[in-house]
C-alpha cells in the first residue's frame, strides 16, 4: 500500500477523495474547496521533483515513469491548478446558470471533478498498454462529459454536453474495434509487446493492420481536434464553462498527442508500414492546418475564435508528430505544448474577467479593454502575440522548433503551408488587438476591476511566455 501511495496519481486521488469529503461538510463558501485543491496540487507539483515511484507498482510494460511522463505529470498538474485558479474567478457567473438550491449547490463538484481528470490525464501520459489508455482515457472523458454541461440553466452548455457526448461515445467506439483488430493480429495489449511481434507478422495482415491503427488513429483524431474529426470543437468550446474549455483546450490535447506518439512509435518500425503512417500523418497535418486557420478568419466570438485556432495548432502539432525521421520531432511537439498551455490559459484568464463584466465573449466585448484595464489588455497582447508566433515569445520558438523538425525529416510541403497559415494566424490574433486598443469604448463600458491574486497570475505567465522564448533551455532539458 505505500508503494502505491508514492504514485503521483493516487496522490491526486486521495486528494479528490478529501475534498469530496470537505465538500459533504462545507455549507456556505464553496471557494474553500478550490483553495484547498489549488495548495494540494502545488505541494504535489513539488514533490513531482523528487523520486517517487518504486519499481515493480506496476506491471511491466503496463506503466511508463520516462522523462516524457514525467515532464507531462507536471504540465497535467499545471493545466489543473490554473483551470482552479480560473473557476474561482468564474463561480460567480457559473451559480448563475445552476439550479437554485442550498449556498453554493452545484460548485464543489465544479472544482473537484478537474482533479480526478487531472488523475487520469497523469495515467494516460504513463500508459504503455492498450487497456491503461482505454480506462485512463474514459476517466478523462466522463468527467468532462459532466463539466461541459453543467450549466444547466444555459442552452449552449447543454448543447455542448449532448454534442460532446455522442461524438466522444462514437470516438470511443472506435478506439475500442481498432485496439481489438490490434490485439487479434499481434496477441498483445501492451505497446512493448506489439512492437515484438509486429516484425514478424505476415505480410499479408500489414492492410489488416492498418485499419486497426486506423480506427485508434480516428479516435485520437477526436481527442485532439484533427480534421476531419474536428467538428465538435467549436459549439463545445463556446458553450461550455470557461475554465472547462480552457482545461479541455491545454490537457485533453497534451494528452492525445502524447498517446498518439507512443500508440504509432510501435508501427513504425515495420517498414511497409512507416511509409503510409507518415503518408496519412501528413495529410492530416495539412488538412488541419488549412481549416483551422481559414475558419478561424471571419470569426467574430472570442471562444470560437480560439476554438478554431486550436485546432489550427493541433495541425502544427501534427507537423511535429509527421516529422518522425527527426530525433528533434518528440521535443519539439512537448515544447510546443507547454508553450501553448501558458499562452491559452492567459489568454481565457482575461476572457473569464472581461466576460464577468460584460456578460459576453464577443471580440466588440473587448473593446477599449486597452483603457478599462490596462493589466488585462497587456496580459491578452503578450497571450495574442505569442500564439501568433511573434519573435522572442515561446509562440515563435514552439513553431521554430516544429518547422526544424520538419526540415530535418523532409516535410517540406509542411513547411511551406505552415509558414502561410501563421500568416493567417496574424490576421485573426490582431483582430482582438485591434479591438483592445483602436475600438472606441462603449459610453457605458465599466472599468474591470483585477483581483491580486489575478495580476499575480498575469504576470507570471506574461513573464513565462517571455523568459521561455529567450531561454528555452529548461523546458528543452526537462523534455530530452
């Protein structure tokens, strides 16, 4: 049992477990619960630092405790502090969209559900067999599958949660019948198996094969907001809570892409595979970087807009994932992730106070935001910049490292489309800009007052987004 409890994740567990129980007894102020789950996940986050986790907890081949699951156990526990920090901004417009009940109904769950997805995320970075990937990955999705519509008094919400629902159980269908046609071909479940056994598989089964990846290659597809599986991405994002799209936005992506670099490294070393994985990789890449970057242009809602754009960067991110001839492509895409973790939730930091205020998310919303709150328009400037890919920001270096990446296995069609689309990308991140500092403000506009513990949390990403696009150094080491 207390080698069980050194695992990262039944830490969070055991740290959901007791504010399930604080939750039973708090009556009045459920922001306790999030306080609690905030200093939890940092003193978490701290001994992530420090050896942990015994030899022989799991089964071999069941569990990966490499730097990359390292490295993404912490940015999981990041995206969760940050989406806490998020939701106690947001509670007040969030119990407006809850049944009425007793003080606060409705608000423990809203902070606590994040970190059992928090837990699932960690055992889904780790998650070297095919069952730990289906379980992990359903205790993800049914927490969100109940976060997404938890305002039920609002009708996009609940839009939301139908959409996000039956696409995420046709996803999972399809995950399901792929790893199936998987483990009939080879026997096995675990990816170091798979990997043993595909040599040697006739060459007669490689089309059999190939469906089987993909159908995982579908559902991942979902997860991560590819084209053609992309279409939940806008409604839900828009209808949802604000830190619950930013969470799904940052670790639900983070996750999928780690899971479809571990599933296809296996296929890889089959060489009448490689080809086609890379073949069909690419076309998705392009795909997705062309949608999501038209689709994005004439957008006019703030939270659509940054739907679209996400899927536009799960298409560079693609770009790094069909790059697999590099031995930069791995780095690259983790760089690129922890780059856009910090550049969203800032980015949905503002969206949550000027949303408070306005009762929209709108771009007109942010009008003259320049001149009502100076510390929110220069927090969404460095956010709007830097996903753009503006010098000296971990925007421009994420792209940088993916485009090298790229270069280096060949892919450069990839390369070229890319730079094309960050056009675009300049196009729709200054609309926002524009808007904040060059849009009359509304007569009746009110100023927007900023919490200190909000300008503490600007400033720290601001300064992040700024320090880690000049010296790339630490993150760069955590991810080799």
């Amino acid at each position: 049992m207390t080698a069980f409890l050194l695992s990262p994740e039944f830490r969070v567990v055991f740290l959901g477990i007791f504010l399930l129980m604080l939750d039973s007894f708090t009556k009045t102020d459920k922001r306790y619960i999030a306080w609690a789950g905030i200093v939890g996940l940092v003193i978490l986050f701290g001994f992530s630092f420090f050896p942990g986790l015994p030899e022989g907890v799991f089964p071999p081949g069941f569990y990966l405790s490499d730097p990359t699951a390292l490295f993404f156990k912490r940015f999981m526990l990041l995206s969760t502090i940050l989406t806490l920090a998020l939701a106690l901004d947001y509670s007040k417009v969030y119990q407006e969209y809850i049944p009425a009940g007793r003080p606060g109904a409705g608000l423990g769950e809203f902070y606590i559900l994040p970190i059992f997805a928090c837990a699932g995320f960690m055992w889904l970075v780790s998650a070297a067999d095919f069952i730990m990937i289906f379980v992990s990955l359903e205790l993800v999705t049914m927490c969100f599958y109940v976060l997404v519509a938890s305002m039920r008094k609002n009708l996009l919400s609940l839009e939301a949660g139908v959409k996000y629902l039956i696409l995420g159980a046709l996803s999972t269908g399809f995950l399901v019948y792929g790893i199936t046609w998987v483990i009939g071909l080879t026997g096995h479940t675990s990816l170091d198996g798979i990997r043993e056994v595909l040599p040697i598989v006739p060459q007669g089964y490689q089309v059999a094969l190939m469906f089987g990846l993909g159908l995982i290659l579908v559902a991942v597809g979902f997860k991560v907001a590819a084209v053609p599986f992309q279409f939940w991405v806008p409604d839900v994002y828009q209808g949802a809570p604000t830190p619950v799209t930013a969470y799904l936005s940052v670790a639900s992506k983070a996750a999928g892409f780690v899971v479809l670099m571990r599933v296809i490294e296996p296929f890889l070393t089959v060489p009448g595979l490689e080809q086609k994985i890379v073949t069909v990789l690419t076309v998705l890449a392009a795909l997705t970087l062309l949608y999501g970057n038209l689709a994005a242009l004439p957008q006019t809602n703030f939270k659509r807009l940054l739907a679209y754009s996400s899927i536009a960067h799960a298409g560079y991110l693609l770009v790094g994932v069909a790059s697999v001839g590099a031995e930069a492509s791995g780095p690259a895409v983790g760089f690129y992730l922890g780059g856009y973790l910090l550049m969203t939730f800032l980015a949905f930091l503002v969206l949550v106070h000027v949303g408070r205020v306005t009762g929209g998310d709108d771009i007109s919303d942010f009008n003259g935001l320049g001149r009502r709150s100076p510390v929110l328009a220069l927090g969404l400037l460095i956010a709007m910049l830097s996903l753009a890919g503006l010098p000296f920001t971990i925007g421009f270096l994420g792209k940088f490292l993916i485009f090298e990446a790229a270069m280096q296995s060949h892919q450069y069609l990839l390369v070229v489309l890319g730079a094309v689309t960050v056009a675009c990308g300049f196009y729709y991140y200054l609309k926002v800009v524009r808007a904040m500092y060059w849009q009359p403000v509304v007569a009746e506009a009110p100023a927007i007052p900023v919490p200190v513990f909000t300008r503490f949390l600007i400033a720290l990403l601001s300064a992040a987004i700024i320090i880690f696009g000049i010296y790339p150094q630490p993150l760069l080491a955590m991810l080799r």
